[in-house]
C-alpha cells in the first residue's frame, strides 16, 4: 500500500504542514488554522492529476467549438441573405464533435482536426457564394468585421478569402499543436490554471504545495507527474452535501451527490464490503435507494425496514453522514486507490452515532484500503479513532496532527503527534478551562 506526504506552506492560515496519509490521518486544531484549506487543496491536486490529460483533451475540443460558433454564427447571417441553407452540415459537425468530446476519445485528436478543416472549407465556399452575390456594402462590411477580415476596396475577393482561409486553418494547426506540447510539458503552471477552470477555483493558488507517492514528488522542475496509486478523492465538508438543497455550484457537493446518485449494478463487492454495509443498514434501521421524480430525474430516498419512504434530504443530519458513506460503498467507490477527506464528521452526530462512524472509518481503511483524511476538533470522534485503530490492528497507519499557532499571529503549524492524542486533549482541556473562568466570573 502507497504512503503520502502532502505538504503545503506559507497559505491563508497555514504556516506550514507536511502531513502522512496512508491509513487514516487526524487533523485537529481551532476554526481557522486551515483544515479546510488543506482538504480542497488536496482534492484539487489528487482529481487533477489524474485528469489533467482530459482536462487539456476538453479544453482543445472546447477551442475548436468556439471557432465553430464564430462561423456558423456570420453563416446564419449570410443564410437570410441567400436561397441556400447549410445549417444541417454545421449541426451535424457539431454534433460529432460533441460526441468526441463527451466520450472522452483522446486518440481523435486528428479526427477534430480534419472535421474542423472540412467546416473551414465549406464556410469559405459559402462566403464565396454570398461576395459573389454582391451584398450591399452594409452587410459586407458587417459579416468581414464580425470575423475579423481587413478589406480594401482595391482587393480582390479570391485573395480575401485565400487569406482568411489560410488564417483559420493555421489557428486549428496551432490548437491542435498546443495540445500535443502540454501533453507533453505538463507544465504546473497550466496545471494550476485548468484547476482553477474546472473546479471553478475563486481563489490564488499556493507556491508551496506538493504530494509525495512512495517518496516520489508530483510537482518537479515545474511539471507534473502521476499519482499512480491514488486516482481519487472524495471531499465532503458538511453532511448538508447529499441534500437538494445544496449550491448547484459547489464542486464538492456536485461530485459527492452524483456517485451517490450513480447505480453500478456491476459492482459485486467483497464479503468485507458486504460486512460494513450490513453494518451501516443496522444503524441506520434501512437502506439509501435512488428513484426518479415525477420528472425523471433521479433522487434518494431512505426506505426504513419497516417500510418507511422518504427523501434523504427531508431525513435528520447523522442520517446523511451515513448515507454517503454507504451509497460510496455500494457503488465501489471507496477502495485503495480512493481518498476520503471529511470535515468534521462528529457535526450533528449523538455520541454514540460518533463512535460508530468512527468505527466505520477504521473499518473501511481496514476492509478496503481506502485512505481517510478527517479533519475534527471534537475529542469523543478523536479517542474514538485512536481506540478503535489500535483494537483493529491499524495503528501503524493512523496519524494524528494539531495545528498550533506559530510566532507569527493566526499562521499555523501541524505538529506531527504519530499516534499519540495526549496533546489534543490538552487544547481541548484548555477550552474547558476557559469555561470554567466564565463561570467564575460570572459571565
């Protein structure tokens, strides 16, 4: 099983951290040392590496469409001016490319090309057709300047053409060529600019971050490598994420909710698998289904034992926080190649629903490989992993961090801990003592 260092320095609240995961790894500390920060970013990180070559793949695909949409955009124009209608070739090119793009087809690299050329082609004979039809001056000039063609009167129109037909397909070679030199560079800089396109990313990027697989850097010389051993993460920063209520922009929750939405009726599962399943059902008195509204759309329901019908999202928190993990499970989501980052699970759980989902965190990192990142400042959800790692015999794998505040005000260090919790229990200890001044006090 691979070790990771992640590491990020000098960021927001963080001063610096170098945190271990290849089990299950604890970061606790007050609101505001940048637990979060660390989550997202290395759900930024993880996701983009591995889908940095689709990421350059869409976003060629992506340039080739909006030279389309130029086009057939002055072609509409030119068509109400004519007897001709050539709308259903564009339809039927951009559907093709469409298609391309949807199904994640890298190796058509060429085929875009050719398509796109064949598109410039016939606009070109389409422009042909419409100068040689002599429009008025007005409308010339208006579809020359909507595609960026300088004309003078005393040129001649086969020589404009020749130019713009020369200029297009020249733009399509030097996407087309892009797209093998970053697939080739790999540059971090593209890489943190495509991050930032497709997670939709509000905020700088950090200088000082990495990811270290087996001792190995992702980010080196200014290029990006592979993360050949973990392919996904998985963040969910409130149980509120499985809910229909939740910001259609939010990229953690939009990822989240469509696993959980996913039905891979093709995964069997292991007995292990089965084990905790069967656990989490117990629990939670029933099971997650996925079934379609009256508009066809897919929704989840919790169906109790008993019968009990209901959308999940009308049901309590803590049923939440352990519907994810099991409609993850169910759909072979959460497996050795997975990583689960997870604010502050304890939130909206009874006490004794805390040592249960701890319970299962411990047993998923056992049973499946899966490795957990929990960010927590609750001490019954801490002792609880702490416990239950060393009764399963996972100790060895299980880290526990606390961020402290460094000499310089509201910048924090995580302090590596190894397996000892003493020192966790003493900031919260702290917090007990500050209540205890304020009753004291009489405030």
């Amino acid at each position: 099983m691979s070790k990771y260092i992640y590491k990020l320095s000098d960021y927001h609240a963080i001063k610096k951290a170098a945190i271990s995961i290849d089990g299950i790894t604890v970061l606790s500390g007050i609101n505001g040392c940048g637990k979060s920060t660390l989550s997202k970013w290395l759900y930024y990180i993880v996701n983009g590496a591995n889908l940095y070559d689709e990421f350059i793949y869409d976003r060629y695909v992506s340039q080739i469409q909006n030279i389309f949409t130029g086009l057939n955009f002055a072609r509409r124009d030119i068509d109400k001016d004519t007897d001709h209608s050539n709308s259903l070739f564009f339809r039927e090119a951009s559907s093709k490319i469409r298609s391309l793009k949807d199904n994640g087809e890298q190796d058509k690299v060429e085929i875009i090309q050719h398509i796109a050329e064949k598109v410039i082609e016939r606009f070109c004979d389409i422009l042909y057709i419409y100068l040689k039809d002599s429009p008025s001056p007005t409308k010339r000039e208006r579809v020359f300047g909507f595609l960026g063609i300088k004309y003078n009167e005393n040129e001649n129109f086969d020589d404009v053409l020749s130019s713009f037909r020369y200029a297009e397909l020249s733009e399509i070679e030097h996407i087309k060529n892009n797209y093998y030199e970053s697939k080739r560079k790999r540059s971090m800089d593209d890489f943190l600019m495509l991050l930032h396109d497709n997670f939709d990313i509000d905020e700088t990027s950090p200088n000082n971050i990495n990811v270290e697989e087996d001792g190995v850097k992702l980010f080196q010389k200014g290029s990006v490598g592979n993360l050949y051993n973990l392919t996904k993460a998985i963040y969910v920063d409130t149980p509120m994420a499985v809910s229909e209520e939740g910001k259609d922009d939010n990229v953690f929750w939009n990822d989240l909710k469509s696993l959980m939405l996913d039905e891979n009726k093709d995964f069997a599962g292991t007995d292990a698998y089965k084990k905790i399943i069967r656990r989490i059902t117990h629990l939670m008195n029933g099971r997650v289904d996925v079934e379609k509204d009256d508009f066809g759309q897919k929704e989840l329901h919790f169906v109790s034992e008993d019968g009990l019908n209901i959308k999940l999202d009308k049901t309590a928190t803590g049923f939440k926080s352990f519907s994810y993990i099991l409609r993850l499970l169910e759909n072979g989501y959460l497996n050795e190649k997975t990583l689960l980052l997870i604010d502050e699970p304890e939130a909206h759980l009874h006490p004794q629903w805390i040592v249960e989902f701890a319970h299962i965190l411990v047993l998923l990192n056992k049973e499946t490989g899966t490795k957990i990142m929990v960010a927590s400042h609750n001490p019954n959800m801490v002792d609880a992993i702490s416990a239950i790692a060393k009764k399963e015999n996972v100790e060895d794998r299980t880290h526990f961090y606390l961020a402290e505040e460094s000499e310089q005000r509201f910048k924090y260090i995580y302090k590596d801990l190894g397996q000892d919790i003493e020192e966790i229990f003493k900031s919260f200890n702290m917090a007990y003592h500050k209540i205890e001044q304020y009753g004291s006090l009489g405030v």
